[in-house]
C-alpha cells in the first residue's frame, strides 16, 4: 500500500468561553488542522494536529515529497523520514509526525479491520476515566456569558459539569491571578467536593518559593498530584523535596532525554503523555513502558483537542497498564466536534474507547467545510496573547498576574 495524497484543512471550533492561561488565552475558539492521507487502495486515514492557534496547512503540504510512495505500515521508517533527531535540528517536525502517525495507524487498522488499541497491544479497559478541566474564563464577547472568574462562579461551574458528566477528579488551570487568589478558589473547589480529587496546574507561572508555599498550603487536601507549579526540572525537583503531593508535568519531560534525565535525578513523578508533544501514540506507548520499569505515574494529557486527537487519547489510554490518574481534556469547553453524530459522550467521568476499524470516528465532511469557512472568516488567535489585556507580556516566573476584580 502506498499514499498517494496528503490534504490538510485548517479548522476552527468555538469553545463556550474564552479560555485564559498563564501565558494567553484560547480566544473563543480552538484551530486545528485536520490532515487525510489517501492511499492507492482507496482507504483514507485521519489526523490532527493545533493548539498554538494557527494553521498548519502548508507544513503539512511542504511534506508531501517525503510521504507520497511511502508505506503506511512503516511507522518507524516514517519517523525517521520525518523527524530524524539530526534533520531536527534544523526543522522540528514531531507534531507533524504525530498527526501523520495518527492517519497511518487509521489506514492499517481500517486495512486490517481492527480498531488501533488492537495494533498496540490490546485494550485493557473499555473507557478512560476523565478530569474536568477549569479554567478561568471570560465571556467570547463583551456582555456574553460563561465568565468564570470568582471563586463562587468556579464551584458553580464544578458542579454543574460534575451532574452533567460526572466528574470526580477536577483540575485548576491557574497561573493567571496571584497564586493567594488561586489558592483561596482551590480552597472552595476542596470544600464544595470534599470527595473527589484535585489538581492544580499554573503551566509554571510560580517561582520555585511561591511553588513551594503552595504546595505547602493544599498538602493536607485531596490532591491528585501538583503539575508544572513551577519550570525546569531543577525547579520542580526542589518543589518535590519540600512539598508531599506528588509532581507532574508535561512541560519538561516531553521527550526520551528529558525522560532520561528525570530518572536519573528525580524530579517529576507523574508523566503528562501527550500524543502530539511525544510525536504520536507509539512514542507515547514507548515512553510509558519507561515509566512502567521505572515506576512512574502516567496520565493522558489534553493539548486541546477534537474527536480524531481524542481518539488517539482515548486509544493511548487504553493501552497502557500503567494510567494512573484519569486523563485531561478540554473537550468538554466545546461547543462542536467534526465528528458524525457530534461530541464524543461522557459517561460517570468517563469516554468510551472506539471500537470501529482503526481510529473508530467517523469525520463529518460538512463539519469541516463548515468550520473551514469560521476559519477563512475569523483567522487565527494568538494562544500566547491575553485578549483583555493586549499590552501584557507573560514572564516566567510571573508576577504580571490578572487582577480578579475586573471583568
Ligand atoms: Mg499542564
């Protein structure tokens, strides 16, 4: 089998609200560039790749020459063809890779008419449990709704999305406000669900002191684990050794060195496994086998995604024996998907894994005409930009922080 095609469409779906974060903000909406390989017998597979707010449609084009005539049963072949750590150095391909992955493994699951988690060992659970994803939000237009700002609007926000999908683990995107007010909302979340888990993740805002009074201040709670409170594996490592909640991330161990590195001098506990970041589900797959010799946590990070990246999460999952804390995704703040039939359900917290040949999701073609066109029309979004405060310029570690007062 060989491909004869790449195409790639850039997308753009609205959220609920405005999405803020340590660095910017999801402006309303996610942009992801949907790629199908077609081959000369005929079967198309799809991929995914965004996150940052922009296209992606000519960086996959540019890479025709490499994948036209190439086999989609040779997926390591094609990482070296795509990503080579020495071609790297120049052009840093591995999320292209992982969305091209994604559509390779779509065509020999649809070829051999077994669902991916079959080509990667075999499911092990038949759902992959879930963690509600907060984040301060602010209305898509002035006046609109969806503002989540106070510690009140955020407990409200908890519950409702604990009745609608039934969360039981919940996680704090912080870094935005001063850490004493995140500290103060984490407090409310702790007392309003004093049964279920917490986590709190500030991208790395915090200096290493701040982390560490943080961290000091919500030990005694139900924490999950504590991720990113702080940058760099030096950073985190100290935060470690003065706080008992065990550390995440999925900003500094998002490769095999940095992976290496941790373990030769502990500093993350928990690895954040993001099927884009890593370069695909297999290196996902690799590196939780590392983690599984080495007896370090995983969990399945979001990077903002649509249904054919949540398949491969959902894939990933159900794979790997070592999860050990329910997964992330910001799937729930969409409005949409591209999918037939819509969203993806969540059931008790949880999202089943497809069980149709290769990735298992059907892509509704008008979908993504439709938001082809919200795309042509709105354009891009800067991820690292804050629409309310267009003269700021996020540090790390920060201390611009939002003022919560204003809305
Ligand atoms: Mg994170």
């Amino acid at each position: 089998m060989k491909i004869v095609d790449i195409r790639a469409t850039t997308v753009t779906v609205p959220l609920e609200a405005t999405l803020r974060h340590a660095v910017g903000a999801h402006w309303g909406r996610f942009v992801r560039t949907i790629i199908e390989i077609e081959t000369d017998e005929g079967i198309i597979g799809f991929g995914e790749m965004g996150g940052g707010g922009e296209s992606a449609e000519l960086a996959f084009t540019g890479l025709k020459r490499y994948l036209i005539g190439h086999d989609p049963f040779n997926l390591e072949e094609l990482r070296f063809k795509i990503c080579n750590p020495t071609a790297s150095l120049y052009n840093n391909r591995t999320q292209l890779h992982a969305a091209i992955e994604f559509a390779c493994l779509d065509i020999i699951g649809q070829k051999l008419g077994e669902p991916v988690y079959n080509l990667l060992g075999g499911k092990l659970r038949d759902e992959v449990p879930f963690a509600s994803y907060l984040f301060f939000r602010s209305p898509n237009k002035p006046g609109g709704s969806g503002e989540i700002r106070t510690p009140e609007q955020l407990v409200q926000h908890c519950a409702q999305l604990k009745r609608e999908h039934g969360f039981t683990v919940h996680k704090l995107k912080g870094g935005l406000y001063h850490p004493d007010y995140e500290l103060e909302c984490y407090q409310a979340l702790a007392a309003a669900f004093p049964n279920d888990k917490l986590r709190y993740d500030p991208n790395a805002a915090l200096n290493v002191e701040e982390a560490i009074r943080f961290g000091q201040a919500i030990e005694h709670l139900n924490n999950d684990y504590f991720e990113d409170p702080t940058w760099g594996l030096n950073g985190m490592r100290r935060v470690r050794s003065m706080v008992r909640i065990p550390t995440a991330t999925n900003m500094v161990v998002v490769n095999f060195e940095q992976l290496a590195a941790n373990i030769l001098d502990l500093a993350v506990d928990v690895i954040l496994l993001d099927t884009t970041f890593w370069g695909g589900i297999r290196p996902c797959i690799k590196a939780a086998g590392v983690c599984e010799t080495f007896q370090l946590g995983i969990a399945v990070h979001s990077s903002g995604e649509l249904g054919i990246q949540l398949a491969t999460m959902l894939h990933m999952g159900a794979v790997v024996p070592n999860l050990s804390h329910a997964a992330d995704a910001h799937y729930h703040q969409l409005t949409d998907d591209i999918l037939v039939g819509g969203k993806m359900k969540y059931v008790n917290g949880a999202i089943k894994v497809p069980e149709g040949p290769g990735l298992g999701i059907k892509v509704d073609r008008d979908k993504i005409r439709q938001y082809a066109e919200l795309y042509q029309e709105l354009g891009g979004y800067m991820y690292d930009k804050d629409p309310l405060r267009p003269e700021w310029v996020p540090i790390m570690p920060n201390d611009r922080w939002a003022d919560p007062t204003q809305s």
